[in-house]
C-alpha cells in the first residue's frame, strides 16, 4: 500500500477512533454528571461515582445522612475543661500523680519530671434532660447539649501532634494512605458535579498554630479525583481555578476539550487510570470557575446570620468557614473538614482556652442549629474533636496546663440517625483512661462509614495485593450506644 493511502487510512481511522471515544467519554460523562445532579436535587442521595467500584452494592444498607462536617480542633483539646467533670481531680490538685497510672504508660511529659496531679482550671455545669457536665469555656455548647451525643471514651495510638492526626484521618500512622474524606468519596461519589466533593478548611487561633500536612486529606493510593481541595479562608478561594489574564471562558473550554481529547488518544495506548483523573480534574477545575465564586460570594446571606455565627464573611475565620461550610453541604459537597488550629495548651490554658474556645464555641452551636432550620441536621453527620486528649497532671512549666494524652478523651457526632443528648463512655476517676465502652479511632470510623450506608469491612481498594480498608484489619465497631 502506497504510504500515502496509508497515512490517509489511518487518519481516518484515528478521527474515527477519536470521535467514538470522544463522544462516549464527553457525552457520557455529561450524562452521568446530569443524572447525579437531577438526583441531588430530588433529594436521593447517590451511589458510587461512574466507574468505582468500592461497596459491591452502592450502598450497603439505607443510608442514615448524605454529608460529613467534621470540625476538627486540631492540637488536642483537654476533655477535662470541656466535657469530662472529674471531681477526684480537685480533690487531689497539686498532689503526685500515682505510679500506679502512668507507669509503663506512653506520656508526653520530659523523662525525670515530677508528675503532680492538675485539677479542673474552670468550672462545669450539668446541662440538659441528661445532665452532661459541660464546662464554662463551652456556654453556647450548653445550648446544644440535648442535640449532640458526647463520647467521653475515645482512645487512639499517636501521642505527638503529626501522626496522630494521620492517624485520626486515615486510619493509621502510616504516610500515604487515603483520608477518610477520599476513601468516603471513592465510596459514594460526589452529589455535585460542580464542586469538589470533599473540602478542607483551616483557621487559626490559640497557641502554637501547627501547621497542617496537606497529606491529611490525600487520596493516598487511591485515584487522586478523590483528594481533598484547600479553600483559603481568605482571598482567593481556590489556587489555580481562575484564568491567566486575558484568557477567556471560550478559549479556555476549548484548550480543556483539545487536552481531553488528546489525553483519551494517548489512555488507549497506556491504559492508566490517572489519565481520567486528570482529565475530570480540567473539567471540574473548568466548572469551579462559575461555581466557586457563587459560593463564596455571600453577599445574599443576611446579617442575622452573621450575627448568629459571630462571623463577618470573608475574614478567613472559624466562624465564616462555618457559614461556607453550610452553603458547601446545600450544594452537594459530601465531606467538609474545618480544621481550627491551636488546642495545644501545655501551659496557659486557661489563657489559650479562652481563646480558641471564643473563636469556636459559638459558630459550632450556630451551624447546628442553621442546619436545624434548615431541615439539614438529619441528613448531616456533624463530628467535633481533636487528634487526641489532655493529661490529668501537670509537670511544672509555666503557667498551668496539660501534655498529650491517648488513652482517654471526648467528642461528639450529631445529626442523622445519632441519639440526642446522650452521653457515651467514661473515663477513670482523674481522666486518664478509658474504663467503660472504651471507642477506639477505627470504631469512629466505622461509625461514620455506617451512617452513610457504608459497611466499613466491605469498602475496600486493592492495592500491592492487598484488600486495603480506611479501618485496617484490626477489630472495628459501629459505636450503637449513640445510634438511634
């Protein structure tokens, strides 16, 4: 065959090829998203996204909510000026802390110190048709203490900052493993088809604000489409989302359908599935252009609300992520993370409490009860707590406060199919361990898994061989005690 006829033959067989892959991948990815769409906004919530193939039926069960807002305080809270009234404690104030308690114990405090016994730096209340003490750092907590399930039992297995929020979002300590929002994500998909299905958010305030490692949120071995997104607090929402000056929305459609169509040519010969992440991360990034500004333009939000959460919009605090994080959950985003950094008090505390409590307390109680009206509560999971909890005594430094602490510490979930004003869980008679219905941090999991519809044993991604899971393979446990 002459190479002309042959080069002539293989260009149509290319533009041939071309438009069938063209139009399956273009036009049914735009079906898809349409169908995902038009579900959202009936009201069902979805099943895996096109292609994934974690849950075998999408999902297990009838799910309870369709979205997460975790309020993270990242830095460790002390449950006992929050949520944990020990009155042993006060009684022993200033006294050696017993051997009997930390010996053979992981404990953050330098090697040689004395160890004495640290009572309560504030005072608690009992709130509610429970009588769950909450302490007075907390006063707009005492107003939504009949909405919340408090857990004063969880343990984990990190005691320094870095691998124990590792820990608390993937599972494990170790680096590179998928976040709970990614694996949360490959497991049910996206309600929107216009914003990123799982956010983060950061604020500051308090002491020593740690920085947040971006793996916190990767998709770890998992496609990356189901990474977490940074929204900045202030400024520009998003890095990367907005045209280069004088690039128009037309010309940049048509640069995103050039790169797609030749990505698609190149996959037919690799065969690599990063190649559709990349390519839906353009067309997503193409379409937050339009929506991003939407959301974050909260010029339509009227001033009772701001009032409501303490927020002014835009300043790039706790309160005004909150606000965003509402209009995140009305618009499909299935995981948001607010991440608040500076609980970690080893000395000052009453100082840095006050503190960080001022610039959380009362957006906290305000985005539950905004959901509330909103009718949304029941379909939200909302999750408060740090990576870990504080010790029951104090070495000396400074003014008082408290160092790292594993075995025992609180939080609380609210919202759909969660018990309200309950109480789950206790702690010995100083705070230190978990002695009755200890939670583990892979039971947390499972829990929320579970109120998604998700059997967390059957949510899996196989990976160097293995069948790989956000809760591992060690023992794991819907928390029932909180579940209504």
């Amino acid at each position: 065959m002459p190479r002309t006829a042959w080069n002539s033959d293989w260009q149509r067989l290319l533009l041939r090829r071309s438009f069938l892959s063209g139009t399956a991948a273009g036009l049914g990815a735009i079906a898809a998203a349409s169908m995902l769409t038009s579900e959202a906004r009936g009201g069902g919530v979805t099943g895996l996204s096109p292609g994934v193939t974690g849950p075998h039926a999408p999902p297990h069960f009838p799910p309870r909510v369709r979205r997460v807002i975790f309020l993270y305080m990242a830095g460790g809270p002390s449950h006992l000026e929050t949520f944990d009234y020990k009155p042993e404690l006060d009684r022993l104030d200033g006294q050696s802390m017993p051997a009997s308690f930390t010996q053979g114990q992981p404990i953050a405090q330098l090697q040689g110190q004395a160890l004495r016994i640290q009572g309560h730096l504030t005072r608690f209340r009992q709130c509610g048709e429970a009588g769950a003490w909450i302490s007075d750092f907390l006063p707009h907590h005492r107003r939504i203490v009949d909405q919340i399930a408090i857990i004063r039992s969880m343990v984990t297995e990190q005691i320094n900052h870095d691998p124990a929020h590792t820990f608390m979002n993937t599972g494990t300590a170790i680096s590179g493993r998928p976040s709970m929002g990614a694996w949360i994500q490959y497991g049910l998909g996206s309600e929107s088809d216009a914003l990123p299905g799982f956010v983060v958010m950061t604020s500051v305030g308090g002491r020593n604000p740690q920085p947040i490692a971006m793996r916190q949120w990767s998709a770890g071995f998992l496609p990356s489409r189901f990474q977490g997104v940074e929204f900045n607090s202030a400024g520009e929402p998003v890095h990367y989302v907005a045209n280069p000056p004088g690039v128009s929305r037309p010309l940049q459609s048509r640069v995103i359908e050039t790169v797609r169509q030749l990505e698609e040519e190149r996959n037919e010969v690799w065969q690599n599935p990063e190649v559709a992440a990349r390519i839906s991360a353009y067309e997503l990034a193409f379409k937050m252009q339009v929506s991003v500004p939407e959301l974050v333009d909260m010029s339509d939000e009227p001033q009772y609300v701001w009032d409501m959460y303490g927020a002014q919009p835009g300043d790039g605090s706790f309160a005004s992520n909150c606000v965003l994080a509402r209009r995140m959950a009305e618009r499909g985003v299935r995981f948001i993370q607010l991440y608040h950094r500076g609980w970690d008090h080893h000395g000052d505390l009453v100082k840095h409490m006050h503190t960080c409590c001022g610039l959380t307390d009362r957006p906290v109680a305000a985005l539950l009860q905004d959901l509330q009206w909103r009718g949304m509560l029941d379909e939200t999971l909302v999750v408060w707590g740090g990576e870990f909890g504080r010790t029951p005594m104090f070495q000396g430094k400074g003014g008082p406060g408290r160092d790292h602490h594993i075995k025992g510490f609180s939080m609380w979930m609210a919202g759909g199919g969660v018990r309200r004003g309950c109480v789950y869980g206790e702690t010995d008679e100083l705070g230190y361990h978990a002695v009755v219905d200890p939670v583990h941090v892979r039971d947390l999991h499972a829990t929320i898994l579970h109120q998604l519809g998700i059997d967390h044993r059957r949510l899996s991604f196989q990976y160097q061989g293995l069948d790989m899971r956000l809760t591992g393979v060690e023992p794991a446990r819907v928390i029932g005690g909180i579940l209504a």
